[in-house]
C-alpha cells in the first residue's frame, strides 16, 4: 500500500484497553493508492469494506478488500497496519475450502463476495506472545530524593540492609541512593481465575475469591398506617322476622292474659364472679392433683409387679439353664464323644488321685504296710478307670464316624437351591443328587441286618449291577465279596460268622461311594490339592 493508516499501536503483552481505530484514513490512502497506479476501477474486481474485530481487546479496524484475497493476504494487510506480528494473527471463525489450505482460501469462498453495499465483520484473535523482553525487577534500584531533609527521609525510607553507593552531598539539589530489592521466593497463591478455550492462557483476577460486602436494597417502608387500622362499614340490613311493639291507647283494647311479670335478681357483682373463678380453679387443681398421685402410685405398683415377674422368669430360666448344664456335664461323662469331654475325665481323675494321695500322706495312724497296701489299690482303681475310658473312646470314635458317614451321605444327596428370577429358591434334584441318593440307600441296606436271606439277597444284587458299571480293582473286589456272601449265605452260615465280611464289604462300598469317579457329587467333598 502507498500509505498507512495512522492508527495506535497494539502491546500485545498487556491487557490495556485500546480506542477504536478510524478507518477513514484507511480508505482514502487506499483510493489514492488505486488512482496512483491507473488501473480502471471497471476491470478489477469490486472493492467493499471489511470491519475487523480484534479479540481480546476488542480493536476495530476497516480494510478495503476484493473478493479474490486471500486469507494470507488479508493478515498480512492487517499486520502491517496494526504493526503485530504474522504469527500471532488468527481467524477462529473461517473455514477452508475443500481440497485447500486456509491460507489458499479466498474470501469469495468463505462467502464475503461484496455483493451488498453493507458491511461485513470478521473477528479475528490475537495471541498474546511472551516476549523475552518483559519487565523483571532488578536486584538493586536507584533513588532520586530532593534535598530537603534528606537526612530524615533516607532513614526513614531505606531498610535495614539497603546501602549508599553514592555519598550524600549537601550542596546538590538531589541525591541518589541504590536500594537493595528484597524478591518474594514463595509461590504466588491462587486467588481464582479462568482459561482461554483456544489459547489456553490462564487469566487471574482476585474478585471471583472476594467476599463482596452486599448492597442493601431499598424495600420501602416496613409499616404503614393501613396495615394496623381496621376497616369499618356501616350497612343496613332487613330482617326476615318482623316484629314490633303496641302501647296501650283509650280507642285500642290489648289482651294482657298471657302477659308474665319478671323480676330483677339479686346482683352478681365482679367480684362474685372472681370468687367463684378461684373456688372452681382450686377444686380443678384438687381433682387433678388426686388424679396425678393415683396415676403416679398405680404406675409404680405396676413397675414393681413387672419387676418382679421378670425376676422370677429370670430365676426360672437360671434354674432351666443351670439343670440343663447339669445335665450336659453328667452326659459327658457318661458318654463322653468330643476330645474336651476325655480331657474332662482325664482331669477329674487325675484330681481323684491327688486327693486320694493327700489323703494317705497325711494320715499319720497307718502303717507303711496299709499305706503301700492303699495305694495299690488307688493304683489299681485308676488303671480300671483308664481302661473304662479308653473303652468309651472307642465307642465315641465308632459312633463319630457313624455320624459322620451319614451327615456326608445327607449332604450329598440334598436336592440343589436354585434362585429364582421372582426371588423365591427351588430345591432341584439333578442327575448327579438322584444318582448319590440311590448310593446312600444302597449303602444302609448293606447295613441294616435284614432276618430274611431274600432281603439280603436282593440288597447285595442291586449293589452289584451298581459297581458292575465300573470296571476297576475296587469293583472287582467288591462284586468278589458280595459272590462270597451270597455263597455263605445259601450254605446257611451263621450271622456271626458273616460279620467280618460284611463289614469289610461295607467299607469298601463307602469307598466307592467316596470316589467322584463313581459318584460326582463327591467331587465337593475334596481339597483342591496345592499347586
């Protein structure tokens, strides 16, 4: 261009407000510039103004621009009126063209053709670019101070570490010190603030933090006159009954037969009717006094009644629960089956024989020969008593199997408990629940002791087509023992000399029901073995 448009320049390091440019300038340094080169307005394309808004400062300024420039064109136009950088320009709003770049697109393009007399906007951004050559504070800063009393001022001013590089003469108008700049090393708080969306540049501002004292606004006034002054209105009103009254005249006769006389009582004063009010307060406050101290004894008597109820059903229970551990501790001493009901006896007796030894050590009277005499015979007792325990035990570990065997049977023959999708559960019994049933039922046939030998027969049939299915060293050995049995039995041996063998074939039987081969539920029955 032949001239620029004298416009104020931007700082784009600051956020100062900037007036608006007058683009008049502008167009007619444009115009000259077109006349001065002679080109026939006719033949080139249609000039029309394009206003610029330059965010965030808001600057206007008006270009003179053709539909064939380019964006390219169109910043460097703008940079070189504005004096700012290419780099820093940017138009957020524009679109490229298919198959170009937004340098490459024309106006045309971007639909700013000049074809009405109106003028059109285009809001541009400018960056804000951090220079290397802002404003840090020097360590040290110089000080002119007029020559009045220096003196004072200088000690008052300066801090405790500053210092005077240049000496005080009294004769000069001012003077100059060097002051020792003391920076802040912590970091700036965060009073609050807000981030550019495109730039991403943090602005901060301590208002959005700030308690703000708030404005007291004006309701007008609180109380009026009207608001506490009751309105009146006087209206007349006809009555639907009328009624009225006839005296007595010389030409008028009045029937005075049903007339009746009334008599004024006796005065009830104030203060007769005070007295009454106190008469009947007090026999209220009487009444209700006497009820209070009735409801308040009733209420104690009841709370003792209840207490002692629940005292005596306390006792009760206490008594219940005191016979029943009675009673739990006779029977398990009795038929001990847990290993702390044999550590209990193990105890009391070792207890007996230290009685019982006390006993004879300190009886003075007896002899060394009933003494040794005594103690055999302690001996001999004890010695019963641990066999009589050692017998209870075996009976407690047979039983504790027993028990353990069927509670394993139970559980794996109990039907599955599915949930439903209404939250109810069904009991399922699936194949494999069915199959260990039928096992258990097989399994307290073989140990019922049936009287009829065709019972027995068929017991001992139906276990062997069962482990026939199966064909192993356990199988075949229990389909061995059951040809056995079935043998003695027809030869009609006697029950006793068939124990043995059934119960060997029992446990054999138990350990083909144990086996998840033969009988998946036994699968929950095992550990996993560790890795």
């Amino acid at each position: 261009m032949a001239e620029e448009s004298e416009v104020p320049r931007l700082d784009m390091a600051t956020q100062a407000d900037a007036d608006p440019v007058d683009g008049d300038a502008q167009r007619s340094s444009n115009q000259q510039a077109a006349t001065d080169d002679g080109a026939d307005p006719a033949d080139s394309p249609r000039e029309f103004s394009l206003l610029v808004v330059l965010q965030p400062d808001g600057v206007r300024h008006r270009i003179l621009v053709t539909p064939d420039h380019t964006v390219t064109a169109l910043t460097e136009q703008i940079c070189s009126d504005l004096r700012i950088s290419p780099e820093l320009l940017s138009f957020p709003d524009f679109v490229p063209a298919p198959g170009l770049t937004l340098n490459e697109t024309t106006l045309a393009t971007l639909g700013f053709d000049g074809a009405k007399d109106e003028e059109r906007i285009v809001h541009a951004y400018v960056a804000r670019k951090l220079s290397s050559g802002d404003y840090v504070m020097p360590d040290h800063i110089q000080v002119q101070v007029f020559d009045g009393s220096v003196r004072s001022l200088v000690s008052f001013m300066l801090p405790q570490h500053s210092h005077t590089d240049v000496p005080v003469d009294e004769q000069e108008s001012f003077r100059t010190f060097a002051v020792e700049v003391v920076k802040f090393t912590g970091r700036k708080p965060y009073l609050g603030g807000f981030r550019h969306r495109k730039t991403m540049q943090i602005f901060h501002h301590a208002s959005a933090q700030t308690v703000l004292t708030r404005a007291r606004r004006n309701y007008g006034p609180r109380a009026y006159r009207e608001t506490q002054t009751q309105e009146l209105t006087t209206r007349s009103v006809q009555t639907r009954r009328e009624s009225g009254t006839q005296m007595e005249r010389h030409d008028l006769r009045l029937d005075s037969s049903k007339d009746r006389v009334l008599a004024a009582k006796p005065y009830f004063d104030s203060y007769q009717l005070q007295c009454l009010r106190e008469d009947s307060v007090l026999l209220i406050q009487r009444l209700y006094r006497g009820y209070k101290a009735r409801a308040y004894v009733h209420s104690l008597r009841d709370q003792r009644r209840r207490v002692a109820a629940m005292n005596q059903l306390e006792a009760q229970e206490n008594a219940i629960q005191d016979a029943d551990h009675q009673k739990r501790e006779v029977q398990r001493r009795m038929h001990p089956k847990t290993v702390g009901d044999f550590e209990v006896l193990y105890n009391e007796l070792d207890k007996w024989r230290q009685v019982e030894t006390r006993k004879l050590e300190e009886d003075r009277t007896m002899s060394e020969d009933e003494r040794q005499r005594a103690m055999e015979g302690i001996l001999a007792k004890e010695t019963k008593l641990l066999q009589t325990i050692d017998r209870l035990k075996l009976t407690a570990s047979d039983s504790n199997r027993k028990q353990r065997i069927e509670s394993m049977l139970q559980f794996m023959s109990r039907p599955k408990q599915w949930q439903m999708s209404d939250g109810g559960v069904r009991e399922v019994h699936t194949p494999f629940t069915i199959r260990a049933k039928e096992l258990m039922d097989l399994y307290h046939g073989l140990k019922l002791s049936l009287a009829s030998v065709d019972e027995r027969l068929d017991v001992l049939l139906n276990v062997k087509w069962t482990v026939k299915e199966f064909d192993c060293a356990l199988t075949r050995e229990i389909i061995e023992l059951i040809d056995r049995e079935a043998d003695m039995l027809s030869r009609g041996r006697k029950k006793e000399s068939l124990e043995g063998l059934r119960k060997r074939l029992t446990n054999l039987f138990l350990q083909f029901i144990e086996n998840p081969e033969f009988n998946p539920e036994a699968s929950a029955l095992k550990h996993p073995k560790p890795t």
